[in-house]
C-alpha cells in the first residue's frame, strides 16, 4: 500500500511539471525565418514568421545574413498588419533592422516580413540568422517579451542545364543557368560557316563563360562569336586548333589562356574582343593569320613564340593599348597593315630576317626611334605615315627602295642619311615632313617620286647626287627655305611643278642632260634671280617660270636656242648667251 501511494504521487508531479512547460509554451511567442531552396544566380524570398503571438506593441529585430547573399528588398507581411512597420534605408548593412510600433498591441500570427536575396552561383547553405535586444521586443504595458527564436537559411543547388546537344561527332555541349557553355568528349568541334548556325545561338546573350574539357581537339569555325555578355575562357590541353572567328566581337572577354597545345589559330578569331588585355601565343605557332586580333583596342602585352615566321594582313590592326613589340628573328613577313593604328606602340624590335616592310604596316604607330634589318630590301607603301613621334630611322645597309607615302607626315624627322644602295624615293615618300632639315641622298638613286618631298618646309639645301635621272612633279614644292639647289650631270627630267614656292633659291643650272622642265617647275621662286642653262634647249612647259624675274642664259653657239625657244613661261626672263 505505501509502494503505491508512492507511486501514484510520483504520477501527479510530473503532470503538474509537464502542465507548467506547456503553459509556459503557450504563453512565449514564437519567431521563426524560413528554410528555402534556390537555384545558382538566382533571387528568392525568406519569409520571417510569427507564432503564438500573446500581444506586442513594438518590435525591432536585427536581421544577419552570410556575406555571400545580396539583400535586395524587404516588405512587410500579413501580420503585425495593425503596427506601422519601418524600413531600413541601407539594404546594404549587415546586420539590418526591422521595426515595427504601435499604441496598442498587436495578437495576429503568420509572416511579419519578407526578405529578398540574390543568391551566388555556387553551391552551399548559406545562413540567415535574427535576434533582438533586450527590451526589443514589449507588449502594450511596455513590458519586455521574451520570444524564442528559429534561424533560417538558403540552400543553393548546383547548377540547372538550360539545353543541351551536340556540336561534333563525338562533341557535346551543355548550357548552365548559370550562363556556363562546357564542352565535352572527344574530338573535333563541328565548322560552322556563320554565327547563326552555332546551336547555342538563340542563348548568345546568356554565355558568359566557356569551358572546354578535355579531350576537345579543336574549337570550330564561328563556334563562339559575337557573345556579348562572355567574359572568360578556359580551353584544356589537347586543343590543337582554334578555328577562324571562333571568339570574333566577344567584347567583354578578358582573358583568353590559350594551352601549349595549340598550332594554330584562325584568321579574325579574336578580332574585336576589345576587353582582352594579354595573349600568350604558344610554341609551335608559325603564323598569326589575317585579322586574328585586329580591334583588341585594351590588348597590352603580346608574347609571340620563337617558331613564328609570319604575321599575316592586319593582325594587330587598332590595338592601341599596345606599348612595345619584340618579334622573333624568325619573322621574315610582316603583313600589310599588321600594326596599323597602334597608337600607343613606342617601341617595336623587328627581325634580323625580316626581307620587306609591306604596306600600311606600322601606319600612326608612336614609334620615336626605328631600326631597319639589314635584309630589308623595300619600305613599303604608308608602312609608317602618320607617326609623328618617330625622330631617328638606322636603315637597312641592303635598301634599294622607299615606296609611296612611306614616311608621310613624320614631322618628327629632322634629317636623313640614306644608305646609297637606294635607287628610288616613291611618291609622297617624307610629304608633309615639316621637321626635316637636311637630307643626305643615295649615290644610286635615279628618281625622286611625286610630291615626295612637298611641304618639307624646314629644309634649307638640296645636293642630288650624280645617276638621278628623274626629279617627278611636286617633288619639292612648298620647300620654302631651300636657298640652294644642285642637280647632277645625269639629270634628264625635271617634272610639273618641282621646285615650286622654293621662294628662297636664289640660282640654278639646269644640266645639258635635261630634255623636259615640266609645268610650273620652277612658279614662285620669288628670288631666283639667275638661271643657266647647260646644254640644248629642252621642252619647257608654258608656265615653268610663272611670277619669275630672271636672268637667263644659254650656251653661246647652241643653235637648239631660237626665238621660239626663248620665252617668259609665265614669268619676266631677260635671254642672254653664256659668257
């Protein structure tokens, strides 16, 4: 009998102590943040609930999140819907604060508020976590309660494939929510022959990064062009080829690390990707084809390999951002156009094998000093017009040619010793030149081009050498300062318009050789005062002497000087016979 009185008093304390922690549960609101799935890169909402609300008049709460979400809205809930509810300024802060007041309080239970997060694209849980303050949280008699708290957190899954399919025999390819292009298995990737054609075309504007696994051995024809929004790129080893526009007008790629596998790349398969700053070509390379980084305007650093021998047409083309240049002695072509418009390009070390400079090649470059390879036979034409930063040139010791336009406007020349191996100066050659001083002409020289000399308007004397044949129209016109001008014996043509405007020159003697004194040849020489002719009469144009007051004479006895030949030719020329 007293075992079970024992027994049964044992009975009712615990009922008495399991009544007590219910009522004490019953009576303690409840504040949970949900638990939630999102996928990588994703928004989603954490709601923030409210249970067993026994009546609460004000209520600020601190909300802390891992630093990996991004808060990007709050808004209130269905509950605490009686309170004014404020939110914070500063979504940015970590920790941030949700208040909420009243004058009377509020018993309503389910969501208070509603947070917005953009999540990362990796994997992982990731926490959010809520607590308040001693007194934050008071009912109407401005009582503290006491609440328990729940924390939350978002779970992010890994990546989600948007599509997939094939791109080679044996090629396949895969496309993340994420914006992650992988391609994988074996083998060759399939040519394609315009971007439209590529079967992640209608995503373009969603890649925004490309792996290549490996086992991929080339990356095909327009495979990645034109994708606004890629700004990386990984290829595995193995790939041999990359093939011609693969990554064409990808403005926002910044880096492109191309592995020691790779052969060959094809022509304009980086043209335009004007966010790339750095490129390694790897060994084994021969030749960089047409176009292949033309418009890579933020490209600073080229590293070529020792196994090349050519760049092709306009491969560099518009990288203004690129500084120095050190080709490879194994280099012996330089396409046209290759560095045009590289504006920023001081300093360039050219090739010992290097035969010619083809056209357009280092055109508006800033090039201050230039040293030619002694192979170089020809300067092509326009090969470095325009760069007006250039003030010393060491020529080739085996050039026989400087071809149109060459040097046009390279006001920083102030003088010129040609190598005498030089036996022509194209037209336009050093045009508009206006620094050049003085200038040292090849021995074997026979023409001086068109205009070639024009506008050179610091230049003060002019010794032709002997073997000059041809001085062609314009060659010297506007040289305003030359005051002195020797022709060679072996003079036969004086073109339309040579020394026009030269208004300094005071004398000269025209060669025996001589047969032609073009048009205007020798208009506004406003001093020339004298003017010897050597031999017979030579054709002369209408105007060779316009605006010229002149003394003329000509050999006594030469009966090639007649009546007819003794004119004004546009200017005032007093005949006389020479002494």
């Amino acid at each position: 009998m007293k075992k079970a009185w024992l027994l049964l008093c044992i009975v009712f304390s615990l009922f008495c102590v399991n009544r007590q922690q219910v009522l004490a549960d019953t009576n303690t609101p409840s504040l949970k943040v949900a638990e939630v799935s999102a996928e990588a890169g994703s928004t989603v909402n954490v709601p923030i609930e409210i249970s067993n609300n026994t009546g609460i008049c004000g209520a600020t709460l601190q909300v802390s999140y891992d630093k990996n979400l991004v808060l990007t809205e709050i808004s209130s809930g269905d509950a605490f819907s009686s309170m004014t509810f404020t939110r914070p300024g500063n979504f940015s802060a970590n920790p941030v604060n949700l208040v909420w007041d009243n004058v009377e309080a509020d018993t309503t239970n389910g969501t208070i508020a509603v947070l917005t997060f953009q999540v990362p694209e990796t994997a992982g849980t990731y926490a959010v976590s809520l607590s308040y303050q001693e007194r934050g949280i008071i009912d109407e008699n401005l009582n503290p309660v006491k609440a328990t708290v729940s924390n939350g957190s978002i779970t992010v899954g890994g990546e989600n494939v948007v599509a997939n399919g094939t791109c080679g025999t044996n090629a396949i390819w895969k496309l993340s929510s994420t914006g992650v292009l992988t391609i994988s298995g074996s083998g060759q990737m399939k040519n394609y022959t315009y971007k439209s054609e590529m079967p992640w075309y209608q995503y373009n504007n969603q890649i925004k990064s490309i792996v290549i696994e490996k086992g991929i051995t080339s990356i095909g024809d327009y495979a990645f062009y034109g994708m606004p929004a890629l700004t990386e790129v990984q290829i595995a080893d193995g790939v041999t080829i990359v093939g011609g526009y693969a990554f064409k007008n990808c403005t926002k790629l910044t880096n492109a690390e191309l592995p020691q596998t790779v052969k060959k790349l094809g022509e304009s398969a980086f043209y335009g990707c004007s966010s790339l700053r750095k490129i390694v070509i790897p060994e084994g390379i021969y030749t960089v084809w047409a176009y292949t980084f033309k418009n890579c305007t933020k490209l600073e650093e080229v590293t070529f390999p020792s196994t090349l021998i050519k760049i092709d047409e306009a491969a560099f083309y518009g990288c203004a951002s690129l500084r120095e240049l050190n080709i490879p002695n194994n280099v012996s072509i330089i396409g046209i156009y290759s560095f045009k418009n590289c504006s920023a390009l001081q300093k360039v070390t050219l090739p010992s094998k290097l035969q010619t400079i083809r056209e357009a090649a280092f055109y508006a470059t800033a090039l201050s000093e230039l040293i030619i390879p002694d192979q170089v036979t020809e300067v092509g034409k326009y090969a470095f017009k325009n760069c007006v930063s250039l003030k010393k040139v060491q020529w080739s010791s085996n050039l026989k040619k400087i071809d149109d336009s060459a040097f046009y406007a390279c006001t920083g020349l102030t003088s010129l010793e040609l190598p005498d191996t030089v036996t022509e100066i194209g037209d336009y050659a050093f045009r508009r030149c206006t620094g050049l001083q003085n200038v040292k002409f090849a021995s074997e020289l026979k023409t001086i081009g068109e205009s070639s000399f024009y506008g050179c308007a610091n230049l003060t004397e002019l010794v032709l050498p002997e073997g000059l044949e041809t001085v062609k129209g314009y060659a010297f016109k506007g040289c305003a300062k030359v005051s002195s001008v020797t022709l060679p014996s072996t003079m036969k043509i004086i073109g339309e318009s040579a020394f026009y405007e030269c208004s300094e020159l005071t004398s000269i003697e025209i060669p025996a050789a001589v047969g032609t004194v073009g048009d205007y040849a020798f208009s506004r020489c406003a001093k020339l005062g004298n003017v010897k002719f050597l031999g017979n009469a030579p054709e002369i144009g209408a105007n060779a002497f316009a605006r010229v007051t002149a003394r003329v004479s000509y050999p006594e006895g030469n009966k090639t000087w007649t009546q007819d030949t003794q004119k004004n030719y546009g200017g005032s020329l007093s005949w006389s016979t020479a002494k």
